[in-house]
C-alpha cells in the first residue's frame, strides 16, 4: 500500500514527487509511455526560471527526477491501463499487475497530435516542434509553416511572427475551426500567409538532421510541390492521456480531467496536476506548479486522515 501514486514524469509529475517525497511519503512514480513528458521531445528550453542561459528539455526533466529519488521516490518504468477509483485504497493495474494507495496525482500529460508521417517523427525537436511558446526564439528571421485550422495555429503563426521573416499557414480546408478574432488577426498579419485546402505530405531532411522544407499536396486539385523551410510547427489539437480514467473521475467532452478547484478532481484523494487538467497554459512552469499544488494538497488529505 503506498501513500502516494504519481502518474507521470513530465514537470508536473516530477514536481509532485519531489514535494512528497520531501514531505516523506516515498510516492512511487509511473514514468508512463512518454517518459519525461513533453520536455523530453524539446530541445533547448529558455523561459523555464533558474536557467539564465537555458537548459536542454531533458536534461532538465532529468534532473527533476534525480532531485526526486534524492528524496526517495521511486520510479517504475510501466503504463497505467486501468484505473479503480471508486472504492478506497484506490487500485490501478499496471502492466497487469496490481498496486494500491491511498492518494493518486494524476500528471499523465497531454500528447501533441501528429500529422503522422515517418519523417515528422524523426524530426521532432530537430525543427519540427508543437510548441511555439517552447520553441519560437529559434526561428528568428527565419521561414517557418505552421499546419492547422484551430485557434491553437492561429495563435501559433501570430506568436510566431514575433521572430520569423515569414509564416506559411497550412490547412487542409476552406474554412477554419478558429475563432473570428484569432482568425481576423493572423489574417491582418502582413506576415502570415494562408494556403488552403493543403496538406504536408512529408517533411525534409532527415539525412541533415534538420527541417529544410516540405511537399505539400493541394487536395482539390492533387498537385504536389515542394516548400523550403526551416521549422514545422503541427498545431493540430491535443489528446489529454486519460483513457484509462474513463468512467472513474469526471473529464470534459475532449477528455481533460475537470478540476473541482486547487488540484481536486471530483474524487477526495485524487488529485490532477498538468496537461491532463490544463488545456490553455500548457508550459513546464505551469505544469510544475501545479504538480506542487497536488503534492501539498495529497499531502494534507493523508494528514486529515491520520497517516
Ligand atoms: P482544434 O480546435 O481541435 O483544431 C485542430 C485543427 O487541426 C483543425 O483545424 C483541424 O482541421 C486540424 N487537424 C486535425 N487533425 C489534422 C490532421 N491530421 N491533418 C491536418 N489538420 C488536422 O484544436 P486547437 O486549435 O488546439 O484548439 C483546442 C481548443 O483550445 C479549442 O477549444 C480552442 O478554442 C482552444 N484554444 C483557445 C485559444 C485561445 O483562445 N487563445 C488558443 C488555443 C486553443 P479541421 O478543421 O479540418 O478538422
């Protein structure tokens, strides 16, 4: 039986873990399937506080964890596939086995949505990226393409505009999922450009271990032809890993955990901290901040009830 379970080791999961196990409740820690969370798929990261000159992704979750186990926390290397938290000490099943404990932080993330081809993949903090916030500042005066539709691309190609000479907007239809505002102000940007009704069908250049363009597929006409350039943003949504919670604490109509304040959940004892719960702020200080708040608030509900 342990006290604390913390599923995940991104910032959020990592944060969690570190004041739990400074609070001496030797939490276990499910590393989960992307291990490190988003930040191990980041390059450099330059707005996380304490780094003056930046720190590599992760590294920097490396060092959470390292920070943690001094603590004593212990991390197993497994997925979660199934969640039982109606009836107390609550139970999850992890690679088919069994573990038990009287308080959950749920810090499993949410994962960027890929446009699934083979190169992106390769290319993935190599400039291909789903993060501008994380990743702009590389881009200046350089030409960047962000793909998507959503108020998540609008937001992306303005942002990126900051440091970019240009920025193609890539979408596969004539009209947007976006907001009218978000809308109207990348299209009064004079420097992004919109090409519609397209998709990106592969991503070069692998063999330089760096984006050097794309091929792009019109999909009303079929004609294909090549784009030069020098990062790939994908802002095509987010799928908050919730899965096996369904139907065992409460989540929004895309999945997310729907918070009952501070780092509650709607069951006592489970806590959320992160991605999984926040689908506006989504940076590694946010994430870690509320990893602390679900480490404190763990840490109260043993206390109230004695352990
Ligand atoms: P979204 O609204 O679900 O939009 C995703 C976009 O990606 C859509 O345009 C979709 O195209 C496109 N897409 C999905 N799969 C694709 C694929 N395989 N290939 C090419 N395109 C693909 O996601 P989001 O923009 O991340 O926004 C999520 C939520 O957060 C929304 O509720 C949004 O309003 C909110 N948000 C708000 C703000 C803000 O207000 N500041 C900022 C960001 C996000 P189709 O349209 O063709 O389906």
């Amino acid at each position: 039986m342990r006290n604390v379970i913390i599923i995940g080791s991104g910032c959020a999961g990592n944060t969690a873990a570190i004041y739990t196990a400074r609070a001496n409740l030797k939490p276990l820690v499910i590393a989960g399937h992307e291990p490190g969370g988003q930040l191990s798929i980041t390059s450099e990261v330059e707005n996380f506080p304490g780094f003056p000159q930046g720190i590599n992704g992760p590294d920097l979750v490396e060092n959470m964890k390292k920070q943690a186990e001094r603590f004593g926390a212990e991390y197993v290397y497994g997925t979660v596939e199934r969640a039982e938290f109606h009836h107390r000490p609550f139970r999850l099943i992890v690679d088919e086995e069994p573990i038990e404990a009287r308080t959950i932080i749920i810090a499993s993330g949410a994962s960027a949505r890929w446009l699934g081809l083979v190169n992106e993949q390769k290319l993935i903090g190599r400039g291909v990226s789903s993060c501008a916030t994380c990743d702009g500042a590389f881009y200046k005066d350089r030409k960047v393409m962000v793909v998507g539709g959503g108020d998540s691309a609008m937001e992306e190609a303005n942002f990126l505009t900051r440091f970019a000479s240009g920025v193609t907007l890539v979408h596969r239809r004539p009209q947007f999922r976006a907001s009218k505002i978000m809308l109207d102000r990348a299209r009064n940007n004079a420097k992004i450009r919109f090409v519609n009704n397209t998709v990106v069908e592969d991503v070069y250049d692998v063999t330089k271990n760096e984006v050097t363009g794309v091929r792009l597929r019109n999909v009303e006409t079929g004609s294909a032809k090549d784009h030069e350039v020098d990062g790939l943003f994908v802002a095509i949504g987010h799928i908050p890993n919730t899965q096996p919670f369904r139907g065992q604490i409460d989540l929004d109509h895309d999945g997310y955990i729907i918070s009952h304040g501070g780092a509650r959940t709607n069951i006592p004892g489970v806590f959320h901290a992160g991605d999984v719960q926040d689908r506006v702020y989504r940076q590694a200080v946010t994430a870690s901040g509320m990893g602390c708040m679900a480490a404190i608030e763990a840490e109260r509900f043993l206390e109230a009830e004695g352990h």
